[in-house]
C-alpha cells in the first residue's frame, strides 16, 4: 500500500563551483501522513548526510522551509507527499542567495525589501513614549492589519511571481502587501504622497502584471489579488489628485 | 525616488484603452453575426453604420472615421503594453522557463496575451487599413468576396482566434487588477470570473467562425459575374 517514492533533488554547493549543479535521485518508503519535511530528514539520515535544507517550526509558521515543489513554490513541512505524485522534484526556490541545495536566504532579501519600504510605524511625535498606552483601534480595521500581518516572508511569492523574475527591482506581492498593511493602519502617519513615492512607479504596484502567482502560492493564503488591486487603486487616486 | 505620476496614467491608459478595445469587438463580432439571420439583415446593419436611417442617404466615411478612432485606441493599447514585453532576450528565456516550469494557469494565460497581441498587431492593422481606406466596400456580397476571392478568410480566421482569447482573457485580468466590481469574497469572485472567460471565449470563438462560415459561401456560391452588389437602391 506504502508507495515508494522518488525524490530529484536539483543540488549545488556555491563553496564547491567546482561540482557543477546535478540532479540527485532518492528513492525512499512512503508513511501515513508523510511531509516532505519528514522525507527530507528520511533522505538526510539515510541517504546523504551532506544534503543541505532548512526547517525551523515544521508547522508552517516560521517561512524557512519554502522550495520549489514540482515547480511549484511551496512550504515542504506543509506538504503532504500523499498529495504529490510518486515522484517529486525538489528545487531552491529561485531569486533568493543559494546556501546549499535547497537552502537559500530568504533573510537578506526580506531584510532589504524592508528597509526600501520601511516597513514599520511612522509617528513621529509617539515615536519615543514606549510607555505611552496606545490610542484604541477599530476592531474592524485591526482584523484587517492582522490578517495582511500574517505574512512569514516565506518567499513562496516571490519566487511564483513572473514579473520579478523578469525584474530583479519589483518589490513583489510580499511588499505590495506589507504597505498595503501599513496603509490600513491609521498609527502609521505616512501621507498618500510618501506612499506613492514607495510604490506608485513599476518597480512597485503599476509593475504587477496581474500574473496572480503570488495569489495562488502564498502559504498564508493572504488575499494578495485583492489587497494589490486595493492598493493600484489607491495609488492611482494619488496621481490622479497630486497636482504638482 | 521623486513623485512621478507617469506610470500610473500608463496603467490606467493600458486598461482604459483594453476595456474599449474589448467591449468594442463583443459589439462587432454580434453586428458582423448579423449575416447569419440574412443577407439583408446585414445590409441593414452595413446602412445603420453608414448612417443611412439618420441622414436618408449613405456615407461610407462614417465607417472610415470610426475605424479610424478605433486604430488610433489600437495603437495605442498595442504602444502601451510593448512596455510589458520582455526587454531583451535574457528576460525572455527567463519567463519562458519560469511559466513552463511553475505550469500555473494565469501566468500562461499572460504569455498567450502576449503572443496573440503580437499577432494582432499586424493582422488587426491589416484589417483596420483596409476598412478605413475602402469603407464602402462592405455588403453581404462585397465582404464575401473578400473573404473568398482575396483570401482574406486567413487574416480574419487568424485574427479571430487571437483577439477573442485576448480580449476576454484580458477583460478578467483588468478586473482582478482594478478589483472592479469585487465583492466580500475575492476568491469565489475571481472562480466566477474565470468561468466567465471561458464561457465568452467559446460562445464568440462560435459566433465568429459561424459569421466566416457563411460568408465564405456566399463567396463561393454567389455570381460576381452578375452583381457585384447587394442592392443598388435601397427600398
Ligand atoms: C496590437 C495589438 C495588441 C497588442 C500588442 C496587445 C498587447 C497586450 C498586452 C501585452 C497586454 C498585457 C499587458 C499587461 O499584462 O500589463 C494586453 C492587455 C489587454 N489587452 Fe491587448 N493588445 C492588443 C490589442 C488588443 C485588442 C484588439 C483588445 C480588445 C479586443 C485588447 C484588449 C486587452 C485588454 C482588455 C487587456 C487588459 C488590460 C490591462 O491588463 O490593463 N488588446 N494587451
Ligand atoms: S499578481 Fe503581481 S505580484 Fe503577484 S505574481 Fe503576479 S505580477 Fe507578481
Ligand atoms: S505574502 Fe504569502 S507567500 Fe509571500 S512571503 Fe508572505 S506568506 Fe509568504
Ligand atoms: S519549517 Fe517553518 S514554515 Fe516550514
């Protein structure tokens, strides 16, 4: 009943350029419930030690774990192989610093994304009263603000998303959402004019070609289609406003 | 980064000008259709346009004039959204490979966009040159004719494959990128407008090859050696 699986793995160290990128084929026993977090660590303990992956949570929160999933950029603790073919080919997701393997650095590339669209709270009179209680907000709005806060930088849209892949500068589904968030925080006082000057140009949301990769792999399910649209929207009604 | 307000009047041009285009070619395609009802159906149609049930006598350069206006928005639809070619040939292997590999639905309806726009833009040119510079050659018999005798059975066979997929697959990608019409539950909206899609690329993919079937018979049984023309009075 226990299907045998087989598992390609597209692997290549940038310490070892000598060892050119190859494909490595595992073939390993199907369990109930199997993840491909469990059948990476399967192939790590019994195959190849050196196999170079990343796991933090194993429960789909902390983002580590994102790689491609037959193409698909996919989280691989959440992945049921029960849900895959027998067999599976496993890749790094693509954009992002490769460490080793299925290993990259989403973590620099998350960095620099939010220090370009500063990505926290700006108040400048609050800024230094930590003590302070803060205002009461619109149990409405704060549901909104939670659910875009939900995002773990995974990747997974970035890597799904046709025009960053075309455009190494286009902040991607992952920013567009970030200053959807802030946006929809009245706590953060940046006018519409700070915000068109972030995003209203094509390396920000007039450079969404509408692909909706993003959309269908984000591994949080946010709605990034209609938050994108909100926010094209937004961005628009500045220009069209702004006289200068 | 300075306050520049270029690209969004851009996007909001490429959509403007998408949506025209669109809605103008579901009007066209039905009007074109009328052939199928009758011939005199048709010229009845081909008399509206010339303005004949306004003004008591025909002009053609009414035709002229509105494909007119209709090659300028082409124009610039097709100007705009060059911007969204991929730039040089690095990029193009790189979104080639990339929709290939991710095999994910919207992202291959985007390079189908992209090569039925290539195509439109000579094949839909060719077709919108021809209506302005010879206006009053339209008529159940005279279109006929062109359809059969100057083989322009290919230009419109090619033309209507790749302007019906186009228009409508990018109807449904304007309004997921506006949120046009958007309700509570984007999600089921955007199944619903998926169906839509599909549902108008078949039933005008219908209309259109029905409306060439006929004319091509009409080319091919009618007798140009007798009469050219439909009528040469009206009632
Ligand atoms: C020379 C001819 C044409 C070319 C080269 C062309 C090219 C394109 C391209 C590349 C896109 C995608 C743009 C993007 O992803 O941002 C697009 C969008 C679109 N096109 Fe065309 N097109 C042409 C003619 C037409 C015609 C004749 C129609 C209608 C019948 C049409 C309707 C649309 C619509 C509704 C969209 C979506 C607009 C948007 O995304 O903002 N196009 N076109
Ligand atoms: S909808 Fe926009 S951000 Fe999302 S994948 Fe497409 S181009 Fe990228
Ligand atoms: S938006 Fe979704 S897919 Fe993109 S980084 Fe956040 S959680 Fe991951
Ligand atoms: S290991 Fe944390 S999300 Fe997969």
């Amino acid at each position: 009943m226990n299907r045998e699986l087989t598992i390609d793995i597209l692997r290549y160290d940038p310490n070892q350029p000598e060892i050119k990128p190859y494909i490595a084929s595992y073939k390993i026993q199907e369990q109930v419930g199997m993840t491909l977090f469990v059948a990476l660590n399967e192939i790590r303990k019994h195959h190849d030690s050196s196999l170079k992956f990343d796991f933090v949570c194993r429960a789909g929160i902390c983002g580590s774990c994102s790689m491609l999933v037959n193409g698909k950029p996919s989280l691989a603790c959440k992945t049921l192989t029960q849900k895959l073919d027998s067999h599976i080919r496993l890749a790094p997701l693509p954009v992002f610093e490769l460490i080793g393997d299925l290993s990259v650095f989403t973590g620099n590339w998350m960095r620099g994304l939010n220090e370009r669209l500063e990505s926290w709270i700006h108040h400048k009179e609050e800024e230094l009263e930590v003590d302070k209680l803060e205002k009461p907000m619109d149990p409405d709005v704060a549901d909104d603000v939670y659910e875009l806060d939900r995002c773990i930088e995974c990747g997974c849209c970035v890597a799904g998303c046709g025009t960053l892949q075309m455009n190494e500068n286009f902040v991607g589904a992952v920013g567009l959402n970030k200053i959807a968030r802030y946006q929809l925080d009245p706590r953060d006082k940046r006018d519409e004019k700070e915000y068109y000057e972030l995003v209203g140009n094509e390396d920000g949301v007039f450079g969404c070609m509408t692909l909706l990769g993003c959309e269908d792999v984000c591994s949080k399910n946010l709605p990034l289609q209609s938050k994108i649209a909100y926010l094209r929207r937004v961005m628009a009604k500045t220009a069209l406003k702004k006289k200068d | 980064m300075r306050f520049d307000k270029k690209e969004a009047y851009l996007d909001l041009l490429q959509s403007g000008t998408g949506i025209f285009l669109a809605l103008f070619i579901m009007g066209h395609l039905v009007f074109e259709a009328s052939i199928l009802i009758s011939n005199e159906m048709m010229y009845k149609v081909t008399l509206m346009f010339e303005g004949f049930y306004l003004f008591g006598e025909r002009h053609a350069w009414i035709i002229s004039v509105l494909a007119g206006i209709v090659l300028v928005v082409f124009i610039t639809h097709a100007l705009i959204a060059l911007r969204r070619f991929p730039a040089d040939y690095k990029r193009y292997k790189i979104i080639k490979h990339h929709t290939k590999s991710f095999a994910h639905e919207d992202t291959t309806l985007w390079s189908v966009q992209v090569a039925t726009g290539f195509m439109m833009f000579f094949l839909g040119s060719v077709h919108l040159v021809m209506m302005i510079s010879t206006p009053d050659k339209i008529g159940p018999f005279l279109s006929s004719y062109r359809v059969v005798h100057e083989y322009m059975w290919v230009v419109y066979f090619l033309l209507l494959l790749s302007v019906v997929t186009h228009a409508f697959i990018g109807l449904y990608r304007v309004m997921l990128k506006w949120g046009i019409f958007e309700s509570d539950d984007p999600k089921t909206y955007r199944k619903l407008l998926k169906s839509a899609m599909r549902g108008f690329i078949v039933l005008y993919l219908f209309l259109g090859l029905a409306s060439l079937a006929k004319y091509s018979y009409i080319g091919m049984t009618h007798n140009y050696e007798k009469t050219k023309i439909y009528k040469e009075v009206t009632q």
